[in-house]
C-alpha cells in the first residue's frame, strides 16, 4: 500500500520540485538592456519592460551542454569532419 509519504522499497519519495526557465530579454531601443525573467515553458513571452514598459524581444541564446565525466569539447572531429568526409576515424 502506497500513503502518499512511502515509496514500494520504503523510501520517501523526494519532493518534486517544479523547474522554470529563465529567459533573456532586450528592450529595443536605441540603448537596450537586457535582463532576465523565470517564466514556465506555457507562459506567452513579454512584450514590455516589467518595470519600464519599453517595448521588448525575447534573445535567444546557447545553451547548457552537459559533458560526461572525461570528455571535453576538444574530444570532438576536427572541423568539416562529418559522416560523407571522416579524416579522424570516429564516423567509419
């Protein structure tokens, strides 16, 4: 039987924690400024400055990579290496 507090093994499940994104924004203007705001994934992007009112977009920007433990980028093919044109060996 499952209360609500245990887990079948006897454990507490650990509380879920809901995630939202953090986005950056600009206000177009001669002189713009970016900051951030967290909003959910569903929510509609901003069109003014929350504290200005000045007009708004949305940057997008690069994001988080995740490398495993002994890999960096540099592991990766040398430029213009890719499937039709391997030097290195890793797509034979």
């Amino acid at each position: 039987m499952n209360d609500g507090k245990t887990v079948r093994d006897g454990r507490r499940p650990r509380p879920y924690i809901a995630r939202m994104p953090t986005y950056i924004y600009e206000t177009i203007s001669p002189t713009p400024e970016r900051f951030e705001v967290r909003q959910g994934f569903g929510d509609a992007a901003l069109t003014e400055h929350p504290r200005t009112g000045e007009p708004v977009r949305r940057v997008i920007s690069g994001g988080l990579a995740v490398l495993p433990n002994g890999t960096s980028s540099s592991d990766g093919p040398e430029p213009g290496c890719g499937p039709a044109n391997c030097q290195c060996g890793r797509f034979n």
